[in-house]
C-alpha cells in the first residue's frame, strides 16, 4: 500500500507545507508567509489548516497518512516534544509545539530541528542518498547543522546535538546570538557575510562594495557574491573569510568522525564558487584525516566513488542537491521513519510471543 506524509518546514520568514509520498515525490507544496509578528497563534492556525487542507486532498489517492513531520528552528528536547529556544521565533521559548499540534490534528506529530531534517532530506534523495552517514551544514540567516549516522539524525542526550553553526573558529571573534563569540554562525551565515561587507566599507577599503550598497536598499549577501564574482576584492576576501571558517570546522568534523560525505546547504551555498577553494585549502591544512581521504583532486561537486567497498572509499565535501526543499523533504521521511520502527517492534513482539 502506497504511503504519504507531510512536511512542514517552520522557518523565521516562510511557512512551507508539502505532502510527499513514500517514494520521495512531492505531491503538492504551500508556502505561507509566516506572519511570526501575528503571533505564535497565528502561526499554528495557518499551518494546522494548510495540513488538513493537504490530508484531505491526498487522503484517498495517495494512500495511508504515515503522519505529520515538523522542521522547527531552535533547540527542541525530543523527548517532550517542547522547543526550548528559538532566535528565529520569539515568543515560542518553551512552548510545547508537539503536545498542541498533536492536540489540534489528531494524528502522530513528530518534531525535528529544521537544519538536522536538511540533513535527513539530503540523505534520503539528494547528495548523501549512496552514504548511511553524513553532516550537513545549512548557511542561511544563521548557520545550521544535522548529523546522520547509520541512515538516522544523531540527537545526542536530549535531541540538542549537531549545532554546527556554533561551533568555534575564533573565541575573539564577534558576538554570537547564542552567547559565544567567534562561531561559524559569525562568519558564513547570510547575515555575517553582510556584517563583514558593512566592515569593510566602513574601514574605507571596499569603494565598489560601498558604491553597489548605496544603489540598492535591499544590498544583501547576494550582492556581495555578484561584487565578487566580477572579482572585487573585498568582495572575494569576504568569502575566502567564510570558507576559511567553514574549512575549520569540516576538518574538526573529519577528525572527529571520519564521515564519508559533508554537504553544505542553504541559500548561501549558491555562492559555493566564491568560497568552495578556501574550504578545500583550510580542511587540506587543518585535517590529516582528510589528506590521507581526500578524493583525488577534489575540486567540488564530485560525487561518493566505491560508496560499496570501504577501501575505496573518499573524505567527499560537496553542496547540497535539494535546495530550499531538503527541510521538507527531510520533516516528511520523520513520520515514515517512526511508522517503520513501530511496525517492526511490533513484528518483534510478535515473534517473541
Ligand atoms: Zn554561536
């Protein structure tokens, strides 16, 4: 019997909703603006009517609803069902988001922090679908991470693990939203690569940078990856900063866990070109892990060789295939995953009888 899920992906601006079946094809998509100003009422109001609307729809033709996959940013306890902090949603500091959605559907809510569902979307049909174990690091407004180990996301004790963003590169650094300073976050987030724009026009170095941001209101991260595509160099140098940092913590990560693939994702990873080198160069200085893994030549974007035999096998850094989606796709494999472990403790105690 065929199978669908939905996914929600819970983002700071945008309230995606989509129905996916068990073969991985998304049957239809919502995007909501996600009004977080209206309030936190609003918010599950929207998004409880967008999923019946969508269960209601796909209800007969595509088969059993498996359940209901959210993707929240923040740090959620897995056990309660509760998102402890959140930058991105204020007002939702310990809010039982489980517990009210279940309350108000009905049906089995199983919650997930947004950028480790990137990572279990990208896992289950994107860049990591040929390795049982990956990392992800998502760049966006902030910088997100998810680790999947033996095909599951890795929760460590309460379901907090896998902060990557805040990892430290340099403990000078600039302040973090989190408490520290100097994390990822600080530089190859949407946001820090603005930061570091306003820093270099305000030194006086960066006329083009301060030429294009006074045309345009709106200048954004974007801007800066146009800057340096044309080749200014401050523009560059902001990114060779990001990849730098982003290389220091892939090479601790390649030490730590000598994972076969690490993908990088999010809006900002559009601008691979601009800091994929500084990455390369960072993890080669940084990781004798990595320079006894290395595929040759990596230049990015090579796909896992001899996933199957692991004397073949290679240290594989490359971007995430599934783009804004992967959070969908990813919230939606949640429900399938827990339906899958119950039916086969079931099967288990079956047996055992
Ligand atoms: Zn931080």
């Amino acid at each position: 019997m065929t199978m669908f899920a939905i996914g929600v992906d819970l983002g700071g601006t945008n309230l995606r909703i989509a129905a996916v079946d068990s073969g991985g094809r998304m049957l239809e998509k919502i995007t909501l603006g996600t009004k977080v100003v209206r309030g936190r009422e609003t918010v599950i109001h929207d998004m409880c009517s967008s999923i019946q609307a969508l269960v209601e729809r796909f209800g007969s033709s595509a088969g059993q609803l498996s359940g209901i996959g959210i993707g929240v940013p923040g740090i959620i306890e897995m056990q309660t069902g509760m998102l402890r902090e959140s930058p991105n949603l204020p007002g939702w500091s310990d809010y039982p988001v489980r517990e009210e959605i279940e309350r108000r559907l009905g049906t089995r809510v199983v919650l997930e922090n947004d950028a480790n569902a990137a990572a279990l979307g990208e896992k289950w049909l994107g860049a990591a679908a040929e390795v049982d174990d990956m990392c992800m690091i998502t760049l966006g407004t902030g910088v997100g991470g998810g680790l999947v180990l033996g095909g599951r996301v890795f929760h460590g004790m309460r379901g907090m693990a896998g902060e990557l963003g805040h990892i430290n590169v340099d403990p000078d650094g600039p302040p973090c939203g989190c408490g520290s300073n100097g994390c990822l976050e600080q530089y190859a987030s949407a946001t820090a690569i603005k930061r570091m724009a306003m820093e270099a026009i305000a030194s006086g170095a960066a006329p083009e940078l301060e030429r294009a941001m006074s045309e345009d209101p709106e200048f954004s991260s974007k801007g800066v990856y146009q800057m340096a595509v044309q080749g200014d160099a401050p523009a560059r140098e902001i990114f060779g900063k990001a990849g730098r940092a982003l290389g220091i913590v892939i090479a601790d990560l390649i030490n730590i866990f000598n994972l076969p693939m690490y993908v990088i994702g999010g809006g900002v990873s559009s601008a691979w070109e601009a800091f994929a080198p500084a990455i390369f160069e960072q993890v080669r200085r940084n990781s004798f892990v990595y320079r006894a893994t290395a595929p040759p030549e990596q230049t990015g974007g090579m796909p896992a060789t001899n996933v199957q035999d692991p004397a073949c096998r290679h240290t594989v850094i490359t971007r995430a295939l599934l783009g804004s989606d992967a959070g969908l796709f990813g919230a939606a494999r949640l429900p399938m995953m827990a339906q899958h472990d119950a039916a086969k403790a079931t099967l288990q105690d079956l047996k055992r009888a």
